[in-house]
C-alpha cells in the first residue's frame, strides 16, 4: 500500500492511527513533535503525511510550510480547532485536506483514500506524449506525464491537489468551472468540504504562479459562477 507519516504528539492516539492504518495495509511511521516531523518528511520521502496542529517544538502550521519548501508531499492536517478561518489558513499553508477531532478511523481512512487516489491518478498517466499531455499557454508549461510545471522556465512546486486544479483549468481554456463542479472533479465527491476550499487552492496557485501580469493572470475569477483560465496567448 503506501508510506504515511503520521505526526501526532497523543501517543495513545498516535498508535491508534498507526494500528489502524497498518491493519489495512499501510506502512506507517510515527513523529510526535515539530522538529521530528519535517526530519522524517525528509528522510521517509512518505506519499501522505497526517499531521496534527497542535505540536510541541512548532506546531503542524510551520511544518507545513516548512515541508511545502521543498516537498509536495500531500498533506492531511488534524485539527481540534473548528473555525472556518484555522482550516482555510492551513488550506493557504499547502494542505490538501482537513480532519477535524473528534473523528472515526472510518472517515480518517476514507480522507486518506481519497487523497491518495487523486495522487495515484496523477502518477499513473501512461499515455505516450501527446498535446493533451504537454499544455502550454503564455510562459507556463504543463507537462502531465512528468506532473511539473514551469513559469517562465522556473520550477514551480505544486502539491497534488494543486496540479490536479491547474491541469484541469489550463487543459481547458475558456471554459467557467463552477466551485462546485471542481471540488466534485477534483476532490471526487468522497469527503466533506466547504466553499472556501476552492478559494484558498485558487489562490495560492496563482501567488506560486507569479504576480500581477505573470502567469498566475491567467486563472480568473467569474464572478457569481467560478474560475475559468484564461484563454488569451499572454498574461
């Protein structure tokens, strides 16, 4: 199955993930603070992290930002906090989803499933290199099979979640996506999310893309309806 970090300083809580995820296959390793964290993120190269906020050493924000330097590992964060704007931060930071405590192994395995599906989607494209494959528009480059993107010749670093929404806008100029049919198409209708889930995704893309008249222009908002990218050959 896969490789996940969980990081989780409740060392009842953080066994109890671990059995419960190995017991369906995974293999799973265990950090307990900040600092220990971003070493195993490293070291492990896991393909889903679980990680907690609340930590000592810093708490799961930093590392999150910290990891999403260098990594695009896909993130679950647990959070006891409920408040919309917590999760819409931690959205902002680089995660890819959210889970709120008290939760059950049953909806924490089905977040898990489906963050990794939509990775797996991304890593197992075997179609030979075709248009679809390579899209380019104004100075950015996708290309799909080798899941890299590129501003103006400059590697930009993209989570899955991220890649899957770009690739889906730019593999469709001109087209207005609702919110509501890219959290279906990306987050594939399996889990719970809420409206700002869209936002927060949309906008950090843009800001990795570049700012004003950079490539990040080209994703524009329609106003009462959603995104659509632009279909225009320049920022």
């Amino acid at each position: 199955m896969s490789r996940i970090l969980v990081v989780e300083d409740e060392l009842e809580l953080a066994n109890l993930i671990r059995r419960d995820l190995q017991h369906v296959g995974h293999q799973v390793t265990l950090a307990h603070d900040g600092p220990s964290a971003v070493r195993a993120a490293v070291a492990d190269d896991p393909e889903l992290i679980v990680l907690d906020v609340m930590l000592p050493g810093f708490d799961g924000l930093e590392v999150t930002r910290r990891i999403r330097q260098t990594r695009s590992t896909p993130i679950l964060m647990l959070t006891a906090r409920s408040t919309e704007l917590d999760k819409v931060v931690g959205l902002e930071l680089g995660a890819d989803d959210y889970l709120t405590k008290p939760f059950s192994m049953r909806e924490l395995q089905a977040r898990i499933g489906a963050i990794l599906r939509r990775s797996d989607a991304i890593r197992r494209q075997s179609r030979p290199a075709e248009t679809e494959d390579l899209i380019r528009a104004a100075g950015l480059t996708i290309d799909v099979l080798a899941h890299e993107v590129r501003s103006d010749g400059v590697p930009v670093a993209l989570t899955a979640t991220e890649f899957s929404l770009l690739r889906l806008l730019a593999g469709n100029p001109g087209r207005v996506f609702s919110r509501e049919f890219l959290l279906e198409e990306v987050w594939g209708g399996e889990v719970a999310v809420f409206d700002r889930t869209i936002d927060s995704h949309i906008q950090r893309l843009r800001k990795k893309l570049g700012g004003p008249g950079s490539a990040g222009d080209l994703i524009e908002t329609v106003w009462g309806v959603g995104y659509r990218f632009s279909s225009r050959t320049s920022p």
